[in-house]
C-alpha cells in the first residue's frame, strides 16, 4: 500500500469512529440500502444454489452407486444352487438394472449437468466479487465525502484565519461528492438491473434440471418396473395386507428356535 493509500485508510477509519460517537453527520441513502439488501439476499440464496446443487448432484451419484453395491450384494445372498426360483431371477434382473442405471447416470447426464446448471451457477457467483468491490468502493466514497462535508461545516461555524483553507475544503467537498454521487448512482441504477435477469438466466437451468430428473425417473422406473415380473402378481396386494409382515416374521421365528439364534 502507497503512502497515500495508507493516509486515507488511517483518515476513514477517524471518520467512521467519529460518526460512531455522533461527532461527523453519516450520509444515509435509504434507495441504495434498499437495492442492497435485496442484492446481499440474492447473493446468499445463490451461494446457496450452487452448494445444494453440488450435494444433489452427489446425493444422486451415491445413491446410484449404493443400489449397485445393493444388487452385488444380494447376489451373493442368491448364489445357491436355485438361480432359477422367483427370488433369484428377480435379483439377477435388480443387479443389471442397477448397473446400467448407475453407468448410465455418468455416461448421459454427467456433462449436460454441469454444462446446463453447474457451470452457469458458478458464472453467477462468480459475479458477486466483483459488485462487491464496487459497494466496498462506494462505502470509501461515502467516507470521503462524509469527512469533506464535515470540514466544511466546521469551517463555515469557525472561519479559519488562513483564507485558503475555506476554498480548498469547498473543492475538496465538491470532488469527493461527485465521487460518491457517480458511484452511488451507478450501484442505484444497475443493482436492480442485475437482480432483474437474474430469473432469464436461471430458466434455461431450471428447465433442464426439471428434464434430467425426469429422465432419471422415467428410466429408473421403467428399468425397476421389469424386476417385478418376476414376482407373483398378488405380493403387492399382500404386502398392502400386511400379509407379507407375517410372513417375515415367521421366518425371523423358524431363526430364533435355531440353537446358534436361540437365548442360552
């Protein structure tokens, strides 16, 4: 940091002390507080978008990749010697559904998901640095102009006996409010600019989000749905009976009157 840069650091942080304790007036700016505050939402809501869309996207990778390791699993529970009773055959075609649909999740929507909703969340926040720098800047400005202002009504109440410093302090208030007054401005007029694209530029995201969960669903189901062929058409019924809770637990009682399950 310059010289320069030092005094004027040092010369701000006089300045919002003073205004702490009441002794410089601090401009208030209720249109830009207001653009603001809706700017600090957006940008907390959409830090939010890009960390939940990261953890959806590896909810649905592990989820697809523990189905997999379901079916590797259950097949070594089916691996006896009947591979052609109900069970067996179902668990064959649940192994192979499973594997092609966790293939599948990376192979077809791996690239679109990021193209089409990673990517432009990122670009998005991406921005948020730089309006940032631009506020931060405009706070200085504010500062600048705060302390200005102040000199010059101190010397208006006190005239100083050196006459040029009334005339300098006039410049120096007159510069630092154009200062502030273009920065200010800009951020007025193009906050709500900014915040209004916001909703073109997440539709096509959106959508395509909306497509590849159907496309996941729709082929998830479709896959899952060829599993129950293999079973008898009345275990649904059964199962919505609670015909199907009777019969687990007369195979967990044939269990307990095992010798190696029983109690000792």
């Amino acid at each position: 940091m310059s010289w320069a840069g030092f005094k004027k650091t040092v010369n701000r942080a006089g300045t919002t002390l003073m205004q702490k304790t009441g002794q410089i007036e601090r401009t208030i700016d209720r249109e830009f507080e207001q653009e603001e505050a809706k700017y600090r939402t957006f940008e907390k809501e959409c830090q939010a978008l890009q960390k939940d869309s990261k953890a959806y996207w590896d909810a649905m990778r592990a989820m697809t990749s523990a189905q997999a390791r379901i079916g590797e699993t259950l097949s070594l529970f089916y691996g006896g010697p009947d591979q052609n009773s109900d069970g067996a055959m179902a668990e064959h075609a649940y192994k192979r559904s499973v594997d092609d649909m966790d293939s599948a999740f990376t192979r077809e929507l791996e690239v679109p998901y990021r193209t089409c909703i990673s990517e432009p969340t990122g670009k998005m926040c991406a921005y948020f640095p730089i309006v940032n720098e631009h506020i931060a800047k405009r706070n200085k400005k504010m500062l600048d102009y705060d302390s200005a202002r102040s000199k010059v009504k101190k010397l208006i109440d006190k005239p100083s006996e050196d006459p040029t410093k009334g005339p300098r302090a006039e410049q120096e208030y007159e510069e630092a409010k154009q200062l502030f007054d273009l920065l200010n401005d800009q951020l007025v007029t193009e906050l709500p600019q900014f915040m209004d694209l916001r909703v073109p530029y997440f539709d096509p995201s959106f959508e395509a989000m909306i497509r590849m969960q159907a496309k996941f669903a729709e082929e998830g189901y479709e896959k899952l749905s060829g599993v129950q062929r293999y079973f008898q058409d009345h275990v649904r019924d059964d199962y919505a009976a609670g015909q199907l809770d009777a019969q687990v637990e007369g195979a967990l009682q044939e269990m307990r009157e095992l010798s190696i399950c029983g109690a000792n």
